[in-house]
C-alpha cells in the first residue's frame, strides 16, 4: 500500500531541507523523499497527508528499560522484574509518541523486548539492545554494598547474565552471555560513574588489555561497543581498544576528540540526564553519593560537550533516561545540543542519521528520508528548524509512522 506524505518541509535527517516536498511510504520502506514537483504520480484515492513538517523518526541511543521509578539502582534489588518488563513495554509507547522509532538500549530488559516488538506482539520503536552491562569488580555496573555472588544472581534475575568480570578471559565470556541473549551490541564501563557508590567518574575502569578482549570478541559477532566514560583515562583507552561510542565524555578534552575523529568514533553526550539529575536530585531519591558526583562533573560535562561539538566529532543524541517519569522528554537533548554549539539542523542530524552509526554492522538503513531507507517517518506540527523546541517532548509530533504503519497520530 503507497502512503502519500505532502509537506511545508522536508527534512532529510543529513543534508539541507526542502521545501513543498512530498514521501511517498510502500510497505515498510521509502519509496520517494523529495520536492513535489518530481514526486511520481498516485492514484487519486491513495492514502495521503499534509503536513508542516516532515522527518526521520528519532534514535534515542542512550536508554535503559528499567521500569523504575527512582533514581536509585539499588531499587533493582527489591524490583520484581516481570514487572519492569511490563513497565518497560508500556514505556516504548510514550517514546514512539515522542517520535523516537528506535532506541539504542545499553543496560536494561532490552533484547526481551527486542524479540516481543519484532513479533508484534508489542508496539513501540525498533530495540537495538546490550543486554546486561559489563563491569569490573567494583565498578560503575557493581552495586557495590551487596556480596558479589547475590549481584551476579541480581543481575541474571533481571537481565539474564551477570555483570562482573575480571581479566581478558573472563571478559570475553561475558561478551559470548550477551551475545546468547541476542545482544545488538556490547556495553562497557570504561571509567567510574555517578550512579555507583565508591569508584570515581575520573578514573579508567579495565585494563587495555581487557578492553581490547571485548571490542575483539564483539567484532567477531559484527557488534561494535559502547563505553561509558566520564574520565579522559579511560575515554583514551577505549579510543585505543576500538571501541565506537564514547557515552557521556564529560572530561573530554581537544585530544580526546582528535583522536575520536581519527577513529570514527561517535560521542553520545547525554547532556539532558546531567541537567535533569542536578535539577531533581531530590525530587528523585538520589542516594547523597550520586548527587555529589553530578554536582562536581556537570559544569566539566557541557565545556566537553562544546569542545566536541566546536571540533567536529560526530555526535547522536542520547539522553540516559532511566528514571519513568522522564521519558517523553527525551527530544529535549537536541535543545542541549543546540545551546552547546549546534545548528537545529546539525541536532536532527544527530537525533536521526547518526543513529544508526552507533551500532555499526547491526544498523539498518534507517535515519534519513531516502529512496529504499525504512519508512520510519515522524510529521511536525510547526518548523523544529525555527524553533527546535517543538521536539521536545512529543506535544508538537502529529504523527509517526513505522516501517511504513501509522502508529500514532495526534488528536
């Protein structure tokens, strides 16, 4: 069936709008994506929409379905998770609405709701998960006050497999237990976090050697790996390791991004969970140690994210979400990125053609409006080029179409 999508504006998700331009959807790709005036001829009685606006559907490549209503990770602990899942199903709805049609998960119930959304059995954005997230003993990923065998139970409770790992060996095992989950790409705590209670932001979490043992047993399965990292130690080594993304990269420097440049490695800043946490740490439970940790790196986070932004390093938008009552709000990071540096045109092209960039080999052809691309297609009410804001929490989205099915549209 041919849907016929005539807008104000095209925007292509990379590459300069057009305007008076018309989709054309056929089944679940694109079959058309440019001016009207060349668009090939439909039939009368095609399915058809006018619009103000028309773009991509959005990658949020920073999430954690988690169903948690507090920020607060030891809550997994007491969390039943046959209700996270519940929770995180329903929580796929309010992103889709958001006009996010895939999400990048890298923690969380994720390569469960992979296999129910590709079913059909849920409705929500394509899920491109990690599966569990790997950390040392006594890193980001380990709740450090409970005994490391009730963790490693904790965390195959959950999210299938444990966690912790220690040595190259050790590392690539873990890697081979999310891959057994149908894992899309791998996770990795390169340095130390705010969430978790006794490492520090600063510090390199992982040996080189150990880092190298999990991008190369990655790379034999073609999924790339996602590191977090806040300090400069470790945002080098993983550079060094091969990894492809660099999460948060609060003390990213002009070197660090050199050499991300050279690597082609894409920075997913998640600037909007560092001013959300600051503004709510209280509202939301925050343990005094997480809070401290963001109050003393987010001023340090937002000049990296100007120097990567001011240096040219490739950029898709990410947000860290993991708190339920957040989502929704995941469109306001490309207001964030916008105050760092970036043109409202360069903030889509972040939130839609650099998405797929994040997961290497297991990307599909999605993110732009193209010939042949999936028909992940998200309309407008109003220009987000005027006013970027219009994207920030789903009120201006008037429709969203996914592999080429109307799945919301608003009123």
């Amino acid at each position: 069936m041919t849907i016929r999508i005539d807008a104000e504006r095209l925007i292509p998700g990379r590459g300069e709008p057009i305007t008076a331009a018309t989709v054309l959807l056929e089944g679940r790709s694109i079959l058309y994506a440019g001016a009207s005036t060349e668009a090939p001829a439909t039939p009368p009685d095609v399915e058809s929409v006018r619009v103000d606006t028309v773009m991509p559907g959005m990658w949020e490549t920073h999430a954690h379905l988690w169903g948690l209503d507090t920020a607060n990770i030891e809550a997994l602990i007491t969390h039943d998770p046959r209700v996270g899942t519940l929770r995180a199903a329903a929580d796929l709805g309010v992103l889709l609405r958001a006009g996010f049609t895939s999400v990048r998960e890298v923690g969380g119930y994720g390569t469960y709701l992979a296999r129910a959304i590709d079913e059909g059995t849920v409705v929500g954005p394509s899920v491109y998960s990690s599966g569990a997230i790997l950390s040392q003993t006594g890193g980001h990923a380990d709740i450090h006050g409970l005994p490391i065998p009730e963790l490693d139970a904790l965390m195959e409770r959950h999210f299938g497999a444990p966690t912790l790992c220690d040595g190259p060996d050790d590392c690539r095992r873990l890697v081979r237990r999310q891959l057994r989950l149908g894992a899309r790409l791998i996770k990795v705590c390169a340095s130390g976090g705010v969430m978790s209670q006794v490492d520090h932001p600063i510090h390199q979490q992982f040996t080189a050697e150990e880092l190298s043992a999990i991008v190369d047993e990655a790379s034999r399965a073609d999924r790339v790996v996602a590191a977090h990292c806040h300090g400069k130690p470790g945002i080098m080594a993983a550079i060094a390791a091969g990894v492809k993304t660099i999460e948060h990269g609060s003390y990213l420097d002009e070197e660090a991004a050199e050499a991300m440049m050279e690597n082609d490695v894409v920075l997913v800043p998640t600037r909007f969970i560092v001013e959300h946490l600051v503004a709510q740490s209280r509202t939301l439970n925050m343990p005094d140690y997480a809070r401290v940790k963001i109050e003393a790196i987010a001023d340090q986070h937002r000049t990296a994210l100007e120097i990567a932004i001011s240096k040219g390093v490739r950029i898709a938008l990410g947000t860290d979400i993991f708190v339920r009552s957040a989502l929704g709000s995941n469109g306001r990071e490309l207001r964030h990125l916008v105050d760092a540096g970036m043109s409202p045109l360069q903030a889509i092209e972040a939130a839609t053609a650099n998405g797929p960039l994040t997961i290497g080999p297991q990307a599909p052809a999605s993110g732009r409006l193209l010939e042949g691309f999936d028909a992940d297609v998200v309309a407008v009410s109003g220009d987000p080029l005027a006013d970027v804001d219009l994207l920030g929490d789903g009120s201006a989205i008037t429709h969203v179409w996914k592999a080429g099915r109307l799945l919301h549209q608003a009123g």
